[in-house]
C-alpha cells in the first residue's frame, strides 16, 4: 500500500513548484471561463473549474502535466480547492514516462482529501503502492469518483487554483513564530455613527526567527532564499508532523505565499547564526 507521511522535524519549505512550468497533458474536462491552463499561474485566484463533479465521470479524472525532463517529487499538493468535507482514498498520484500515462507507472493511491483550514492541502511522500522508478517527466493527479463524490462540495463543480509537485527540505533547527492575520477589508465611519465594512481577503503573515542555525544550514537557506525570493510563491510548513485528516485543528500553520521581507542573518559564535524571515501568505 502507499504511504504518505507525517514529518517528525519541527518545519517544512517548499521553495520550487515544478509545475509552473509545465504543460498541461491532459485533462477530462474543464469550464469554459475556468480553464486548466490557469494551474501554470502561482496567482491562486486564477482558477482552473470542471464541468460536473467527479462522481459522474465514468473511470477516472485526470490532471497531467509534461515536467519537461524527469523528477522525482517528495511533495505533493493542492492549493485553494473547494473541498468542504473529508473524504476517503479517492486520490492517486501518478508518474510516467509517457504523456499518456500507459508505461512504467509509479503511483501513489490512497492520498486522503480533506478539508483544511489554511488553503493548503499537502502530502509527503514515502513508499509508492507501485514503483516502477521514482523519476518520472509526466505527472498527473487522477481522481477516482466511486471513492467519492458529491459530498466534498456544496458546489456542482469542484475548482483548484494551483497543484504543486516538488521537493521539500526539513527545518529541523528550533525557531520561534509569530501569526498574525492581515485583513484588506476597508472601514468607514458615516457622520451618524454607522460602521460601512468593505469586505475583502484576509490572510496570515508569519514572522519566523531561528537562532543558532549551523553554518552549513544558513548557507542553504541563504542561497535558496536568494534564489526564490519575492518574486516566488513557496510553500511553509510549520506543522509537518500533523496528519490534516485525524486532526481538528491541522492544517492552520501551512501556507502558501511569499516571503515579504529580506532574510536577515546575524552572526554568532563557533559559525552559529540567527536567522530571521517573514512571510505573508497568499490570498484569493
């Protein structure tokens, strides 16, 4: 059987979304407003929507996406879907060599969907139920619809703003964090008293400081940070050793966004290091 796996490190990151920059191979269907090409934009609110919901489909759904050389992920995702409720085992992840997935398939069966209270659904891989090699170049998230149905969404249709395939690197040194919640919301006061509320988006910023991080660590996290700064939406976890599906309250430290201001190291003694980063994440 597959295994998807909680971390038992006090933090996960997730700098580089493979698909970005992918091609779409396949897809079962699509609306026409909402189209799958709108997964190649890491600007969540541009949406990809089907036409029916997955349980009247016959066989399977199915995402594909062309990598453009063969990789091999340790995490999957799913990023501001409109799933409402858990499921069961309805998800395979699957990998191939060809673009239309009928040779050397590795895949993942079983990935639970769930309802999470941060946008991020998110899933570490371990073993794979079939492993015919772990570097694949096309990928595809497939849906089977007789392990679920109408029931994860009050919608007829379900809608996703991003997937993510790509590696994750473990935060393994202590850090303290800080959350606050940003509301883009606009107040007005009219001269009679009255409170007139523009409802907006509202979202987290995450402020993170890590002291005594060892030389070798600061380095990778300077060079990745410098790498995939601002202009990169990434994925913190600051929560891997939650399972979502078991618990009322996984899933609120996950994020999806980018970091907002400059890293900033300073410097102790023996090559230790504080570190310090925040990061605000992303909001439809």
């Amino acid at each position: 059987m597959a295994t998807y796996k909680t971390l038992t490190y006090s933090g996960a990151i997730s700098f580089l979304n493979w698909i970005n920059d992918s091609t779409i191979v396949s897809v079962t269907n699509e609306a026409s407003n909402y189209p799958a090409k709108n997964l190649l934009n890491p600007i969540m609110s541009k949406t990809y929507r089907t036409t029916k919901l997955f349980n009247e489909h016959n066989g399977y759904f199915q995402i594909g996406f062309d990598l453009g050389s063969a990789k091999t992920p340790t995490l999957a995702g799913i990023i501001n879907s409109n799933i409402t409720k858990t499921s069961g085992s309805g998800l395979f992840l699957v990998g191939s060599t060809s673009a239309d997935f009928s040779t050397s398939l590795t895949y993942w069966d079983g990935l639970p969907l769930y309802e999470t209270k941060s946008r991020v659904l998110r899933w570490y891989l371990d073993t794979p139920t079939v492993n015919n090699g772990l570097s694949k170049r096309y990928w595809a998230f497939r849906f089977y619809p007789n392990d679920w149905g109408n029931g994860l969404t009050a919608d007829n249709f379900f809608e996703f703003g991003n997937f993510w395939l790509g590696e994750y690197s473990d935060l393994r040194h202590s850090y303290q964090s800080q959350i606050l919640q940003f509301d883009k919301s606009k107040k007005s006061n009219a001269f009679g008293g009255a409170t007139f509320v523009d409802t907006n988006s509202a979202g987290y910023q995450l402020a993170a400081a890590m002291p005594y991080v060892q030389k070798a660590s600061r380095q990778s996290l300077i060079t990745n940070f410098y790498t995939y700064r601002k202009n990169t939406h990434i994925i913190v976890d600051f929560e891997p050793f939650i399972d979502d599906i078991s618990s009322s309250v996984g899933g609120m430290n996950c994020f999806y966004g980018k970091i907002s201001d400059k890293l900033k190291a300073s410097f102790q003694f023996s090559g230790y290091s504080d570190i310090s980063l925040v990061f605000r994440e992303a909001v439809a």
